[in-house]
C-alpha cells in the first residue's frame, strides 16, 4: 500500500502527538523542599474546622470527590482522591480528618498540593466523619473503610507499596495509630499529631470541663458513660491506641505534641511514645506529670533536642527523641499540627520491598 506524501506527514504528527501525550504527564519531579506558604494548621487561612468542595476544587483542580464501598457493611463512603496521570508509581498519603469533621476539611489541602508537586497519590476518607455516632471514632467500620481507602487507590493508580503513609491530627492522629496497629503490614511511616492515646482516660480529663461536646459526643459513639468494668469502657478501650501499641513496634512513628495542650494533654503522646521506645529512653510519671502541670519540660530532659525537620518558622521543638522506630516531639504549641516536619519525615520512611526467593533445585 501506497502512502502519499500528505497522509505521511499526518500519520508522523499524530505519532509524535501520540507521543508526548503519553510522557507529558511524566515532568521531572523538583527536588524536597519545604512549603513556605504553610506553617501549621492552626495558621492555615480561615477555621481549622472549614469544609467546602468548592475550595478543594479551586486549590486543585484534579482532586476527585469518589465513593468507596465498604467491604464490610457494603455502604459507600466518600473520599476526595487524586493520583497524577504519570507513569511512575508513587507514593500514596493517607491523610485522616480530625474528631469533628469530615473528608471535606480544607486544612488538609497543602497536603493534597505537596502531593501534586512530588507526583505522590492522596486520599482523604470520610471513615464515618464526625465522631459522634456509633459506626464513627475508629469503629471497625471506620478502621475498614481506610482500609478500603488504600486498596482504592492502588485500584486506581501505580502505588509504590513501600511507601503508603498515613498521618492525622487529634481525632485523626488517633484513629491513625489504631488502624496502624489493627494492620501494620500496610504501612511506611505513620504521623501522629496530638493524639488521644486512651478514650476513657480522656473522657474522664473532658468531665472537668462539662461545656465539652466531646463527653456526650464519646456516650453516643460507645453507648453509654465509659466508667470502669462498663461495656462502654470496653469498646473504648478497642478504639483505643492503647490497646494497639505493641503491634506498631515495626511502623515508624511520628509522634508530636504541644506542652500548653489543654485539650488534650501531652501525656497522651508520651504515654504511646513509651510503649515503643526502648525501656531506657521513656519518660518517667514523675517528668510526665511536671510536663502536663507546669506546660514547661523539667530540668531533667531540657537541652534534649536534635531534630532536621522542624525550621525557624515551625512550632519550637523543646524535646525530641528517637527510639527504635519512635520519635516524639514536644513543642511549644497548643493543639496543632505542622506540614513541613510531617511531610519532610514521612518521605524519609520506606518499607523494604518483599524479596522473592528462588526456590532451590535439588540435585
């Protein structure tokens, strides 16, 4: 068959077209930096507490509002993902919202925009949203359907399964540390800022403060007031990090909480961070209540402080320290969370990939 001129030169423009259309999408990926727009969440732009779509899709564009069927009750729930169009595989961030939102809080967006920079996939799910129902506060529906997330996501792009990260602030950062425990397998790196450690310890610090929506909030959830030998302090304690801890030995673990927290504590943190470290790095009662009383670190652990991650314009770490795969930060901060130090440690964290063995031959 014959091909005139013209018609060659049409077939070798579609080619090339063919062509970069398939690469475009492949741009060299800039070096790590930090966001200088974006310091901490309670410095984002408007309320910690903000939802729209509306903002999602004005930030960025390619974000997608889906719906996950839960392999568990069969339900749907939503999720806003994104996933570049390249043909790398990437890392998937797993971002939780916090105790009273939904998928759609706005304070997670730069995490969504750092994904789009380094060409990484993000998924933020609903798990049930606000935690004031039964089937919420990392209820194993919750706990499923961010597992149901990450499966969502290597559906739907090239995941590079050694670095799956997940990371959460409060209500968020709590649920992060159970579904890390519950299934460990999945993880890279886990970050946890300001989290609940014990649901009833902490129901209890909330009666002290009956204004709080979070005790009749935690009753709705467990089914009753979680005082001692109750069935609702049972459920607690399975929604718990506490009864998690000692199968997350193996995850890396971003732990960080600000002394002046009165919301919740900072013993929380510390209480988690002790259960991993080795028995010579944990804080004692006595350094952890100073802590909590004084909101200042006592003279036994000052001058402790060695970190890459937190920069001049982050919260001011006053104590750090690592531990087998642990590493707390307390900072000067209330109840918030950083971007650049979670995001700066999460891509410092990789699984090993699985080896294939070769079976041997029998002579």
């Amino acid at each position: 068959m014959k091909i005139n001129a013209p018609s060659f030169i049409l077939l070798c423009t579609l080619f090339l077209c063919l062509g970069l259309s398939s690469c475009r999408h492949d741009k060299p990926i800039p070096p790590i930096a930090r966001m200088e727009k974006y310091t901490t969440v309670k410095q984002y732009p408007g309320k910690v507490s903000a939802e729209s779509l509306a903002a999602w899709e004005k930030a960025l564009p390619e974000i997608q509002d889906v719906r996950i069927r839960s392999t568990l009750d069969g339900k749907q729930e939503p999720a806003l993902f994104y996933a570049s169009k390249s043909s790398r595989s990437k890392p998937l961030l797993v971002v939780l919202h916090s105790w009273s939102n939904t998928y759609l809080q706005v304070p997670s967006l730069p995490f969504a925009l750092w994904a789009e920079k380094y060409d990484w996939a993000f998924i933020q799910p609903n798990y049930r949203g606000i935690f004031d129902n039964p089937d919420a506060m990392a209820s194993d529906l919750a706990i499923q359907d961010i597992v149901d997330a990450v499966a969502y996501a290597k559906e739907h792009a090239d995941i590079d399964t050694t670095r799956i990260y997940l990371l959460g602030a409060s209500g968020g950062a709590m649920t992060s540390l159970v579904a890390a425990g519950r299934h460990p397998e999945i993880w890279a790196g886990v970050a946890a800022w300001v989290p609940v450690f014990d649901i009833p310890d902490w129901y209890d610090f909330n009666l002290y403060y009956p204004h709080r929506k979070y005790i009749a909030q935690i009753e709705n959830a467990l089914g009753g007031k979680p005082l001692p030998e109750t069935a609702a302090a049972e459920e607690g304690k399975k929604r718990s990090p506490s009864t998690y801890m000692e199968q997350l030995k193996d995850v890396p673990i971003l732990l960080a909480h600000g002394i002046n927290d009165l919301l919740v504590p900072p013993s929380h943190s510390i209480r988690a961070f002790n259960i991993l470290a080795q028995p010579q790095d944990t804080i004692s009662q006595e350094q952890m209540e100073y802590i909590v009383k004084e909101q200042a670190m006592p003279e036994s652990l000052q001058g402790q402080v060695a970190n890459k991650y937190f920069a001049a314009r982050d919260p001011k770490v006053v104590f750090s320290r690592t531990s087998g795969n642990a590493s707390l930060f307390l900072f000067v901060g209330v109840h918030d969370m950083a971007y650049n130090p979670t995001l700066l440690w999460l891509n410092d964290q990789q699984k090993k990939a699985p080896t294939q063995q070769t079976p041997s031959s029998e002579e």
